[in-house]
C-alpha cells in the first residue's frame, strides 16, 4: 500500500485542536512567531487554537508535555535563543530540541520546533516579521501537515 500525501490538503487545520506555545522570554521576538503562526491557524481553519505562555525556551517541553496530554492534535512550541558571551545559549537550545523530540514521541502528537536559535538577535527578528518568512507560521504549517498525517494513518 502507497500513501501519497500529493491526494491531500496538509495545508487546512479544520477540525484540528492547535496548541501554541510561546516563550516570553525575548518577548519581542516570540510575540512576531505567535502572530505568525495563529493568523495561520485561523486561515487554515482550525477549529481551536489555545495559545498559552512559557518562562522561556527551556521550559517548553514541560509545557508542551501537559498539552499534548489534553487532546490537542499537535502542539506549535515557540521561542528565540540568542547567543551571548557565555555557551549558555548552546546548552539551553540543545535540552529544548532534545526535550520537544522526547515529548513528541513519548505522546505521540506533533510538537513543532518553532524555536530560532541564532548567533545574531537581528537573525531572529527579520524571522519573527510577518510574512513568508515567518518561522512561527512555518512551525504552525508543519505542525498542521504532522497532525493530519497521524489522522490518515489512523488510530495506533
């Protein structure tokens, strides 16, 4: 059996329940990535976005963690680690992806890694602009295109 995804439209959120997740940490960066990726939603038609606030990048696997275990189809994580004079931003961006992956698999439910991890605070914000470019929509697509994947295969 072939599955060809060219037959589907990953593209629309109807019927899907999206979690977003964003870091208020650099605050000026994460709130351009929400923007991004809830006008997507909406466009898409989603039938709930729930959007919702962590400290920062490193504590949105636990996050994300509790909200892949409500129901949602897929949840869109968010957050900028820019790095500074110290390796710091190295260990934080590191346990982030690895923890964002374990939740992903251990819940079964997409998780986007909409996190920028840049050596320049400029990379980030030319990221976070609306637009094309926008890396929260990009998270929010892939996130979508996940969830209905999951939903054509069926049930575990």
């Amino acid at each position: 059996m072939r599955a060809d995804n060219a037959e589907h439209n990953d593209e629309s959120a109807e019927g899907l329940r999206i979690a977003v997740v964003a870091s208020a940490f650099n605050a000026s960066i994460t709130k351009g990535l929400t923007a991004g990726a809830v006008d997507w939603l909406e466009t898409a038609n989603a039938h709930e976005v729930f959007v919702v606030q962590a400290p920062g990048a490193f504590e949105l696997p636990l996050v994300a963690q509790r909200l892949a275990s409500m129901g949602y189809d897929a949840v869109i994580c968010l957050g900028a680690v820019v790095e500074g004079d110290t390796d710091h931003y190295e260990h934080v961006a590191h346990r982030t992806s690895e923890g964002l992956m374990r939740v992903q698999l251990d819940t079964g439910i997409p998780v986007s890694f909409g996190v920028l991890v840049v050596t320049e605070r400029e990379h980030a914000i030319e990221r976070s602009k609306p637009g094309s470019g926008n890396k929260g929509m990009e998270a929010a697509k892939a996130g979508v295109a996940a969830a209905n994947t999951l939903r054509r295969l069926g049930p575990k």
